[in-house]
C-alpha cells in the first residue's frame, strides 16, 4: 500500500493542488474516457489528467494577457487620438509636419 500512495505522489510531483484535485473530481464524475471504469485509476492517468488541466488554464490565461494587451493598446490609442485634438497635439503635430518638410527639402537638394 505504502508504494501505491509513494507512486501516486511521485506521479503528481510538481503539479499544483487544484490541478490534482480538478483530476480526481474528474475520475470520479466519470468524464474521464477510460477502458476499465472498475478500476482505480493509475498514478500515471491522475497526473496526465491533472497535467491537462494545467495546460488548459494556462491557455486561458494566456488567452486572456493578451485581450488584456490588447484593450489596453486600444486605450493608449484612443489617448493620443484625443491628445493629439488638444493645442498641445495640435501644435506637436504641426512641428512635426515642420522637421518633415525640413528633412525632404535636405535631402532633394543633396540628390
């Protein structure tokens, strides 16, 4: 019995608890697929399961930094739309359009 419970801890090694758990929930609600549903699931099955789910979370927050990203770009872009409708912006751009102007003359005279 010691080296069932020593093969089953050394298979979830690392993995973090709920991803366990999640694993055993899953055994035991039968929405795992298995031959022999007589059986206690192996060591080895618990942590392949337990290892999807960690895979399946770190999707999803994945997923999720980047819609974050995302939104947040958005925002930053919207901020210098608006900025850019201020007399700061406004007086930013038209030096801008001035440096640009002075660039392109330079360069057609030394072409």
């Amino acid at each position: 019995m010691d080296a069932k419970v020593s093969a089953y801890l050394l298979a979830v090694q690392g993995l973090p608890a709920w991803s366990i758990e999640s694993a055993v929930k899953d055994f035991i609600q039968g929405r795992v697929e298995r031959k022999r549903r007589d059986k206690l699931p192996t060591a080895e099955e618990i942590a392949a399961v337990a290892r999807e789910h960690v895979t399946v979370e770190a999707t999803k927050q994945t997923a999720e930094r980047a819609r974050r990203e995302q939104i947040a770009e958005s925002q930053a872009w919207e901020e210098k739309q608006r900025w850019l409708k201020t007399s700061e912006g406004q007086e930013h751009q038209r030096q801008r359009a001035e440096r640009a102007a002075l660039i392109m003359r330079t360069a057609a005279r030394e072409a």
